[in-house]
C-alpha cells in the first residue's frame, strides 16, 4: 500500500472562502482521491464543489498535480509524491447556447 | 460577502478603451467561434489582458484551456501580486447577455463576466455583468 | 509619401505640421484638441526626460587587441545603456510622446497605446510614470518574466499577444484594436511614427559626430523598428561619407531580442532600404559571443543586440584592415545585458 504523502494544495479564489482566504493547504494523502478527502475533513463542504455524488471529479473542474492534469492520468487514483503541489480549478465556461 | 471582490468593481469596471478594443479584436478574430480570456487586477484596477484558448468544441461555448487558466490562477497572477478580475468571452451572433449556459456555468462568482456581442458585426459592443447564485447583475462599463 | 532621407531632416516645426495634418486626415477630432500646455511643460521639469541622450562613446581598445585589429582602425561603442530606463529606445519614446503631445494627439488621461516587446515598451511606461499618462502594451505572451516585471514596476498596462506570433503578432493585434477604436487611445506606432528616426536625427547623430570630432567613417547599427539607423544615418549621411551598415539576424528564427530579419518580417514604414550601404546579417551565437567577449574584455556588461552589432563591426574591421584601410567604426551600444540574464546569452559554462 502505497505510504501517506505531504502534499500543497492550491486553492482558487472561488473556493478560498470554505479555507479561510487560504490560498495554500497542507495535507496528506497517498492519492488525489486521499488528499481531497483530508481537505474535506479540515474544510467541510469543499469537496461538493470538486467530486460529483459517485466521487468522480466534477466536468467542470479539472486537477492539476504538478501542472499535469489528473484526468490524463489516473483521476483520483492518481498518485502523490511529497511536496506535489494538487492545483483545483474551476472551469470558466459558457456560451450563447441556450 | 466573501463574495466580493474589490471594492467598486461589483457596480462600475473600469474597462479601458484599449481594453474593450483587444476584447473586440479577439472576438473578431476568432468569429465564427467564440473567443475567451481574463483580465487581471492589481488593487482593483485591470492591468492585464490574457486571451486565452477555447477548447470547447463548435460555434457556440466556450471553455478556457484549463491548463492556461491554472498557470495564471495559480502561478503567473500571484507572482505578480495579481487576481483574475473579470472574465470574457464573444457572443458571435447573439446579444451580449448572459444565457442559460453562461448563468449555469458561472463557477467564479468574484469575476465580472464581460461579453461581447458581434450580433451587428459593423457595431459590436461588451457589456458587464456579475453572476451569482444564478442571479445578473449589470456592472457599469465606461462609455 | 515614402519616409526619406528627406523628411527625416524636416525641422521641428515641419514635424508637428506633418504630423497634424496626418491626424487630421485619420481623426478629424483629435487636431482640434491642440497641445496640452502643461503636459508639454511637464518634460521640460522632468528629471527622467532630461536624463535621456547625450550618452558617452568610448573607444574599446582592449577589444580592438583582442580581435588583432591594426592600430588605423577604431571601435567606439555609443552606450546607450546609461539612458534612464537602460536603452536607447528612451530617446525614440521621448521623441514620439512629445510629438504626439504638440499635436494634440497625446494629453490628460488619454492613452499611449503600442506594439512591444521590449525597451521602447519600458521606454514609454517610464514616461508616462514620469508624465502622468496611462499606457498599455502589446506584449507577446512569450515575453520573459523580467519584462513584465518591470512594466508593472512602472505601472503600465500590457494586452497580451500570441505569443507563437512574437512581435509581428503584437503588430497585427494592435492594428485590429486601432480598426475597432483607433480614436479612443494614442497609437504611438514606432515602427511607422516618422518621431521615431527623427529622435536620432536631432539627438544621437549630432552627438556621434560631435564625440568623434567629425571623424566616423562607418555606423554600425541593428536593425528592429529601423529608427537607429535611418535617423542616425541621415544626418551622419549629410555630414560626411559615413557608411550606413544595418545589422539583422542571419536568419528568420534567430534568439537575437528586438531585432528583425527584414526578409521575413513586417518592414516598419520609417525604413528605407536607399539609406543603408550594406546589411549584414549575424548569427544568434556570433552576437551573443560577442557580447560575452565585450565583458570580459572590456567590462562593458552590453544586451546581445549590442553583440551582434559588435560582432558586424569585427567582421567589417577585418575586412577594411586586409584591405589596409583606416577607419573609425562607431557601434551602437543598443541597452545592457541585465536585461537579458534570464535568456541563453549569460548561461553559464
């Protein structure tokens, strides 16, 4: 089993007000799956913004480990490493659809 | 409200002349598609345009390049001691108002939503907006 | 009418006329505006304006041993470093902001709008600092950390430009902007903007021919927005048999900032091509050579725009001195290497 990591994750200004203004969070984790989870433990209601109901990332977010996005890699499951910085980005979207 | 972002900006952005022209620029270069990019603050005030690259497929949404806006939000803008201030994007063919995609896709709340409208290519024109809860708001451009 | 020789050397007088009728052709509303008064006496008080020009020329003669040169031929070095903002595009900034200014192009809140990558960028954001009027730029993404940092040092705006397009796309993008709202902001325009070449004209080709008692045989000068070289060289061409040498990269894609490879690139409107005696084009590795060996030589600590024309004005010296001529080559010290401590032009090793 894969051992815990100490990981920053980067918080963007949307979500800053579930962290306190927080723009940086240490936690621990041996995946993204773990870190949102410890996230969520510190700043409940955060992880609703991030994970759908089954805890699949969300479509309009995306999860950038060190600037990869997880979704070209294993998703949640994707592994950390220590001092792996876990960015969180809401999507800027829309359009004059509808 | 942690909602808000600097003081002023709710009501009244001053979106400069040169400003509303790269925005105008970019939706006409990009038409028929539609064009995206942020503006970035320090203080308050705009300082930086960033266009930025539409990966959304078709003519009618648009979507940010997800990697582009991370290395802003996350890298570029605080090494600068700068934040994403507003948000813009073309409307090719229809009225710069937000529509239902926009409203239901309107994940940062702090942002003014500038949209800029080609519906009459000889006259287009960006109007300002916040959105939040599903709510619209107008934000008085300068004339 | 084709930029010449001819309207470079235009006085003063004639500039502000041409350059009023010119507004008024394209914006009848902005002639009628006429000077600001105050702005215009703002650089007469200002201590950064009056600081740019009247740069040294020294003689390198460590770097004429080093190249093995003969004692009849002679390098000075124009160092156009110790301009305010580090450049010689201080002097092309100042020149068409106080043009614009006289024509009423130019006043109280209204905007200084241009197309750069570099000094005239940081040139034009330290005067409106000093002068009090905004300024945006069109910067290609690909600029490096250092440029923007300094922009914002100096509180201008920038509007970013493809940054696979590099300065031509900032071009290209700042003339849709001027097609949307030209009216609405100043387009300085450097690369078209006849104040540019006569900057040099009244400023940098008096003081070269001053500071080599009238004894420049050749000028040595890169060529970007070509201003260098067509000021500076028509009024050197109206002294005396000076040879006019413009420097460009020897190829399209070339690492050599703020220089241009005319055959591939957009040609600024102020060039004419009748001026100089000969264009000789430089690699990237050659300029940044030279620009090493200049410091380590001399301790002149120059951008690798100064290295490549130091490394044409070798070539030139060597040729001249095979054929035993004498000669004294005046280089154009375009700005520092600090600027540039991020590229591969200072890498160690």
């Amino acid at each position: 089993m894969a051992s815990e990591s100490t990981v920053q994750v980067l918080i963007p200004t949307p979500l800053r007000r579930f962290t306190d203004g927080e723009s940086r969070v240490e936690v621990s984790g041996a995946t993204v799956g773990d870190a949102l989870d410890a996230l969520e433990a510190r700043f409940p209601g955060i992880d609703e913004r991030v994970r759908d109901d089954s805890g699949q990332i969300r479509r309009f977010v995306n999860l950038f480990v060190n600037g990869q996005n997880v979704r070209d890699r294993d998703g949640i499951a994707t592994p950390l490493s220590p001092g792996d910085e876990l960015g969180i980005i809401p999507a800027m979207a829309g359009g004059s659809a509808a | 409200m942690s909602e808000s972002a600097a003081p002023g900006i709710d009501t009244a952005f001053p979106l400069s002349p040169e400003m509303r022209a790269a925005i105008i620029a970019h939706a006409r270069r990009e038409a028929p598609r539609e064009c995206c990019g942020i503006i970035a603050g320090r203080d308050g005030a705009p300082v930086r345009v960033y266009p930025t690259t539409n990966i959304a497929e078709g003519n009618r949404f648009y979507e940010i390049d997800p990697k582009e806006l991370a290395d802003l939000e996350f890298r570029e803008l605080p090494n600068e001691n700068a934040e994403i201030v507003a948000i813009y994007h073309s409307h090719p063919a229809s009225p710069a108002y937000p529509s239902r995609t926009d409203v239901e896709l309107a994940f940062w709340p702090e942002a003014v939503y500038l949209i800029c409208s080609l519906e009459d290519p000889d006259k287009p024109y960006i109007r300002g907006f916040t959105i939040r809860d599903g709510q619209i708001a107008e934000v008085t451009l300068p004339a | 009418m084709p930029w010449g020789v001819s309207y470079f050397l235009m006085k003063n007088s004639e500039y502000a006329m041409h350059d009023r009728a010119k507004a008024t052709r394209t914006t009848p509303e902005q002639a009628i505006c006429g000077p600001d008064a105050a702005l215009l006496a703002s650089i007469a008080e200002s201590a950064v304006a009056r600081s740019i020009g009247n740069t040294p020329l020294h003689r390198l003669r460590r770097y004429e041993r080093y190249l093995g040169l003969p004692e009849t031929i002679e390098l000075h070095l124009k160092a156009e470093w110790v301009n305010p903002g580090g450049s010689i595009k201080d002097r092309t900034a100042l020149s068409i902001v106080r043009a614009a200014i006289k024509s009423g192009q130019l006043g109280p809140g209204r905007t200084l709008l241009d197309a750069t990558s570099g000094n005239t960028g940081i040139a034009y954001a330290m005067l409106g600092a000093a002068l009090s009027f905004p300024v945006t730029l069109v910067v290609p993404g690909s600029a490096s950390e250092e440029r923007k940092r300094t922009l914002a040092a100096y509180g201008a705006r920038v509007i970013y430009s493809d940054p696979y397009e590099g300065s031509d796309g900032a071009i290209r993008l700042v003339r849709e902007m001027t097609s949307v709202a030209g009216d609405d902001f100043f387009y300085a325009d450097q690369y078209n903007n006849p104040a540019n070449p006569a900057a040099h004209v009244a400023t940098t080709g008096p003081e070269i021919w001053r500071q080599s008692d009238g004894r420049v045989t050749h000028l040595v000068a890169a060529l970007g927005t070509t201003g260098t070289l067509m000021g500076t060289g028509a009024y050197l061409r109206q002294q005396g048999a000076v040879q006019l040498i413009g420097v460009q990269p020897a190829e399209a894609f070339h690492g050599i900032e703020g220089l241009k490879h005319l055959p591939t690139a957009i040609v600024p409107g102020i060039y004419d091509p009748s001026l100089p005696d000969r264009i000789m084009g430089i690699e990237t590795e050659a300029a940044f050579e030279a620009a090493r060996a200049l410091a380590r030589v001399e301790g002149f600590f120059a951008g690798s725009s100064t290295g490549a024309n130091l490394a044409a004005a070798g070539e030139l010296a060597r040729e001249l001195a095979s054929a035993g001529q004498a000669a004294r080559l005046v280089v154009i010290g375009c700005d520092g290497g600090a600027r540039y401590l991020s590229t591969g032009l200072w890498e160690l090793g």
